[in-house]
C-alpha cells in the first residue's frame, strides 16, 4: 500500500505533474500535429524532465562530480588554515539572515575539521545579488559563534559572489599571510570546479569534500521523478555549465 502511495505521489506533485503532463501533450501532438520538428521536441522536452527529475540524471550529472571528490577527498592530519567556500545564503529580512542548506554542510565540515586542528578557518562569500547589507561570511560567523567557535579563529572573506571570486580574493589573503597550503572545504558536487579555479589561481590545498546531496545507492523509487532528484540534477548541470563557461573565459 506504501509502495503505490509513494507511486501516486510522484505521478500528482512535481516534478511528477509535469512529466505527465509534457506526457499528455506529447501524445496530442503526436496526434494532431503533422510537423515531425514538433513532436520531437515534444519528446525531448518529455524525455529531459524525465531525466532531470529522476535517478538516470543523477547518475550521469551528479554522481561523476562527487565520485571525483570521493577520490580526492584527503583525510586532516597537517595543521593548515581552513577554507569553506560560500553556498548561499537566506535572508529573512534586512538584518537578518541564515547560511543555506548547502552552506551549513560546508560550515559543519570546517567546523569540524578546526576543532580537530585549531588552525583558523576562513569563510568566503560576498552579499547576494539583489541584497545590501548582510553577507554570507557575516552569516557563517553567526552561526559558527552560535555553536561554540572562538571568534580569534574566524576569518571573513566578504566580498565573493562567485567561484572564481573565491579563488581571487583568498588568494590574496593566503599571499599576505604567506600560507604555504590550505584545505579547500565545500560541498562534494562543488570540487571539480572550485579545485579547478583554484590550481589555475596557484593555490595549493588539500581537498575535503563536505559531504553528498543525493544517494549513491539507488532504490526503485528513484526512478519515479522527484523532487530530490531534480533539485541534485539542477545543481549538478550548474556545475557543468559553469565548467564549460569557466574554460571558455580562460578561468581554468
């Protein structure tokens, strides 16, 4: 009974919902269309948002970045700074406002990794476009004060609204305090890229990944569109993209 709830479920919520209904149009316009351009993109249309909300995405987009990461994630062991790169942040209102989902994996991770180490931890991200006042690393501190970090340790890189950013703005921070190494902290879909920039920037870092956002172990109802799946998918083909757009502007 559990098992066709969850089925129906997928099939009446979204990402589900509109698989069925690019299904429906695709089977009209098979019918009562003649252009043969237009029902193939109908198809594909259907055939990417299948793909984009279940596990075959998953497997093709995301699973590639985080293996990656897997395998060059290092174990802490050398007493050198910590970095963690930003993942967003939710504003609640004009003087307020919290690390995302995303952020507070990586936040977690360097948390744990100074209480293990005692070295200092930095944390880079700017102020969202669109917003003025209160940015990522303001956010992080926060938190990380919140749940027992000696502020001495902390250290704001406030000015990053991008990967790239990170990379140029930390690499300031590593020259004037002639850091010879650090380890690079961020979610695991974000290795590839960011260790990217960052050998292209000359900085040399041990890898630590904070950590999946989808699982690698697959049961059949990752196959039914969902929205987990879409939202891995999503971030995974921004990772791809921002790959692809990086090499072209000669940033990697």
């Amino acid at each position: 009974m559990l098992a066709l709830e969850k089925i129906i479920a997928s099939l009446i919520m979204p990402p589900g919902l509109f698989v069925f209904l690019f299904l429906i149009l695709a089977l009209y316009l098979f019918k009562k269309s003649e252009s043969i351009t237009i029902k193939i993109i109908a198809v594909l249309a259907l055939l990417f948002c299948f793909f984009m909300s279940t596990a075959f995405g998953v497997q093709l987009l995301l699973h590639p970045l985080e293996n990656y990461a897997e395998r060059n994630s290092v174990t802490a062991f050398a007493k050198h700074p910590i970095v963690v790169l930003g993942g967003g942040v939710n504003y609640y209102s004009s003087d307020k406002a919290k690390p995302s989902v995303h952020s507070l994996q990586r936040l977690v991770k360097g948390y744990q990794l100074h209480r293990k180490l005692k070295t200092p931890l930095i944390y880079s991200g700017g102020v969202a476009i669109g917003q003025q006042i209160i940015s990522e690393a303001d956010a992080a501190a926060d938190f990380l004060t919140s749940i027992g970090m000696d502020k001495s340790y902390y250290i704001s890189e406030n000015q990053a609204q991008t990967t790239f950013e990170n990379a140029a703005y930390l690499k300031r921070w590593i020259e004037d305090n002639e850091i010879e190494k650090v380890y690079l902290v961020t979610s695991a879909y974000h290795i590839l890229r960011s260790a990217a920039v960052f050998k292209a920037q000359n900085i040399d870092f041990l890898i630590v990944h904070s950590g999946f956002i989808y699982d690698h172990q697959f049961s059949w109802l990752d196959y039914l569109p969902n929205r987990g799946a879409l939202n891995a998918n999503l971030s995974a083909l921004h990772e791809w993209i921002g790959l692809a757009w990086y090499y072209i502007r000669g940033r990697i």
